[in-house]
C-alpha cells in the first residue's frame, strides 16, 4: 500500500483512544469484522487481530461494516489532501464534491488528465481502494447523514445520495453499516440527532479538530462579505452557494458553549443531490480537516514566532466555496484595499447577480455571485477603476467560460501557478493566494507580500525578502500558516493593499 501506516504507532493511538487520529486512519477489527475510528470508546481489541487503513473505502472493499457506535465517518478528514499534491490526494478532494455521481470514473479521470486504468491502480495503491470505492463510501456517507438529519423517505435519499436506485441504496447501507436505513433513523432518534423538521432545510454538525480559531474566521468573513451574498451576525456567517445542481444558502453557527468540536450548518438545497457537495466545501471553506496540533507545535517551534502561536492556537486557512468566485474577487483585490475590493464585488453582485426565490434565502443573504459568463459579458459596464484590473477580470472570467482555465479542488497546484501567472494582469501572489484558498496549500508563504513582511517586522523576524524567506524554510509545510499569524501580526494602522 502506497500509503505506509506505522502499524505499532496506530496501535498505541488506539490503546489510548486518542481522539487526535480520528481521520488519520482507520481501526479494522477482524473478528468483528467492524471499523472504527481510532478513538472509539469499546474494548481495545488485541494487536493481532486489527489492521489500520488509510480510508473507509478501504475498509469497505475488505468487507468491513462502519461502527455503529462510535460512527467513523463522522470525524473530521484526512489533513493529507491538502498536504499532499499528488493524484490520489487531488482525486480524493473531487470525489469528495462528487464527480463520480456526476460525471462517472470516466469524467473524474478526465478531470485529472489521467487514464481510469492508471487512476485506478494509484489510488488502489495509495488508498487501498478504487474511485468506485472510495465514491460509494462518499454516497453511503452522505445517505447516513440525509437518514438521520432529515424527514426524507428513503427513495428520495437513495436519490440525492446519487444511488442508481433504491435496492442498491438499501443494500449498501446494509452491507455498510449493517442494519437498515430505517434502523439507523430510528437510533439516531434515540441518540438525539435529529433536528426540528423545517421544510427544506438540514442542519448538520461539521466536525473539527481542537482547537479551533473561529474568531479569527469570522474576522476574515466579516471584513470581506459581499453586500447580498454574504453576511455576519451575532457569531454565525451567512451565504449563497452555487452548487453542481442549483444554488443553496448555509448559515454556519459558531457559537456553541462551549465550542464542543463542531459548527452547525444550516443548508437549505435546491436540489438535495448537491448535499454531499455542499459539505465537502464548507469543510475546506473552514479548513475543519486541518490538524491544529501539528501546525501549531512546528510553527511554536521558532521562538520569534511561538507568541503569535499562542495568542491564536488552531489558526485556519480560510478556504472557498467556489474557486471561480474567489478568483475573481482576488483579482479585483489586487492593489486595493480590502475594502475596496468588498466595494468592487458588492457592486458586480447588485448588478450582475441572480436572485434567489424568498423559499431558498429564508432572512439571509439572497444573490448568487454572478457567473464568469455574465461578468466576461457585461461587467465592462459594471466595473471602474484602472482599465488593466478590468481587463483582467475580463479575461479571468473568459477563460473560465470558454473552459480554458479550470478552477476546482482537483488542479495541480504547480500547473494552476503556471496557467494563472501567464494570464495577462495576474502574477505570483494572486496564483499563490489562490493555491491557498482554492488548493488548501499548506506551504505558501506569499514573502513578497507586505502585510506578511510586516507582520514579521512586528514580531522581530526578518522582513526583507532574502531574511524571510530564509528563517521560513524551518516552518516547513506549514508556512501558509504562519503567513496568517504574520498577518495578523500586522500592525493595525497599515495596510498591505491584498485581499488576503
């Protein structure tokens, strides 16, 4: 197997029921024939008669069902998708907002730029199962959560989870989780999962590992929401979303006392396929999947540094629902203020933007951000400012039209930078900015930046570009990290003119 576990450490993480791992791995059980996650509160079981997989795909492909108990996919995921830049991690990342239901192996290969026959023999090494697998995981995961957190009858989860049909819905929840879907409704009412039934709406727990910065997200949120389709309130954060099969609101609530692991999601879906997409972004929107400890532990490591570390433990990257959007937004940000660039956004969302019915906004925000077609189109008559920014949001937006420029979880990130930094009007930071948002790259320093130099001059670092970059080397893979404390390092009286 591609991916090598340390069998012995995995077993120690068990024995302890350290709920640090819980996503790193997966605990198979083979005289129960049960998977668990590594923190799960049963008997430890006996050395030798477990073995530690990287995924539940995995596990499922062995013939393993999921712990009814201690519920392994409900954890927080692997932080290697963002880690790793490879195929197996970019191809993780697209299943996850469900390219296989949409599109087949097929399009999930073509996505990549790989044949199904090498897709399927990477990932059955790195992951220890196929797309196939891994994508029926995905579907019997988001089947559980449509089961337990909503009055849908059955046929109409088998349909949104992206089954073929109700019989191979059904025996895939058996064969998963071995009892059927009405079983696990029924024990998820006597667990007291379920929510208030609201027409339309789901409300789901996203789970995190401790600890968790989320002040410092909702900071983020705040000073940049776009006038109508993003907005903050008394701790909770506001959007639309443009989905694979319509468009969608979520409100994420922040503010459970005290902060036990999770923010609330409150969904309202178009159409109820796009759930396991919805969740896949969100999740890389809040970087839910990072692990707080390890970044925290390398970056405190450097005693300059270690104060920023200890002032914000459990920073997030903050990430994206829609890469085309946050493209567009970067470029419109670039030289200008923060401000400035939520002004510039908010005005092409008034006028170029597509509202939603009064069902799907509820009291939040209700317009779409507009679609790269309508902005190559009309936003011309929209814009102000220098005519080179707008001719490279015009051109941004063109190439995203004509499918020349393809902004999703699964680009390469060296082939992203390359591609954008050979746009007319786009350079290093704005390709970097989106390996950040767009990739979730853990290891982007943005030094030329001089919000993060003068962050760094605040904390007694070096910040000149040579210095910098030097003293970053020993924060490796963690330096897109440090550039958010450097960031918020920064003296309060300046501005470095980024949307960052």
């Amino acid at each position: 197997m591609g991916v090598l576990l340390d069998q012995e450490r995995c077993y120690r993480a068990v024995a302890s029921r350290d709920a640090r791992f819980d996503g790193h791995f997966i605990t198979a059980v083979r005289t129960t024939g049960i998977y668990c996650r590594p923190s799960c509160p049963a008997v430890t079981p006996k050395r030798h008669n477990v073995e530690f997989l990287p995924t539940a795909g995995a596990a499922q492909q062995r013939g393993y069902r999921a712990c009814r108990r201690c519920q392994p996919d409900a954890v927080p995921g692997s932080p290697d998708w963002n880690l790793r830049a490879d195929l197996a991690a970019r191809a993780m990342r697209l299943i996850a907002d469900g390219v296989v239901e949409r599109q087949g192996v097929p399009g999930l290969a073509a996505r990549l730029g790989y044949s199904e026959r090498h897709l399927n023999r990477v990932l059955t090494a790195e992951l220890g199962a196929g797309p196939l697998a891994l994508a029926r995981a995905h579907r019997a995961h988001t089947a559980r959560l449509l089961i337990e957190t909503t009055p849908l009858g059955m046929a109409d989860i088998a349909f949104a989870a992206g089954f073929a049909s109700v019989r191979q819905f059904n025996d895939t929840v058996r064969e998963v989780y071995g009892v059927p879907p009405t079983t696990l409704r029924a024990e998820a009412g006597r667990r007291g999962n379920t929510t208030p039934a609201v027409a339309g709406t789901l409300v789901l727990r996203l789970p995190y590992r401790q600890p968790f910065d989320a002040d410092g997200l909702l900071t983020f949120f705040t000073a940049r929401a776009i006038t109508g389709v993003e907005s903050v309130e008394d701790g909770t954060y506001r959007r639309t979303m443009r989905l694979p099969h319509g468009a969608a609101t979520v409100a994420l609530d922040f503010t459970p006392t005290p902060r036990n692991g999770h923010v609330v999601a409150t969904l309202r879906l178009a159409d109820p396929r796009d759930l396991g997409p919805a969740v896949a972004r969100l999740r890389r929107l809040l970087d839910l999947d990072a692990d707080p400890e390890a970044v925290d532990a390398a970056l405190g490591a450097d005693p300059d540094l270690a104060p920023a570390v200890a002032a914000v433990p459990g920073i997030r990257l903050p990430g994206t629902v829609d890469g085309v959007e946050t493209a567009l937004r970067a470029v419109l940000g670039q030289q200008v203020s923060v401000a400035a660039a939520r002004t510039a956004a908010s005005r092409l969302a008034a006028a170029l933007g597509e509202r939603l019915p009064p069902g799907l906004a509820g009291d939040g925000p209700g317009v779409l951000f507009p679609t790269p077609e309508a902005i190559a189109e009309r936003a011309a008559d929209v814009l102000t400012g220098p005519q080179r920014r707008i001719a490279t949001v015009l051109g941004l937006a063109s190439a995203v039209a004509d499918g020349s420029l393809v902004l999703d979880p699964g680009c390469d990130p060296t082939e992203l930078r390359t591609t954008l930094c050979a746009m007319p009007g786009v350079g290093p930071w704005t390709a970097g900015y989106l390996a950040m948002r767009l990739l979730g790259d853990p290891d982007e320093l943005l030094a030329t930046d001089l919000g993060v130099r003068r962050g760094a001059a605040a904390l007694g670092l070096p910040s000149d570009l040579a210095g910098l970059t030097a003293r970053a080397s020993g924060w490796a893979p963690w330096r897109s990290y440090a550039a958010t404390h450097l960031w918020r390092a920064m003296p309060v009286t300046t501005s470095n003119g980024r949307t960052s």
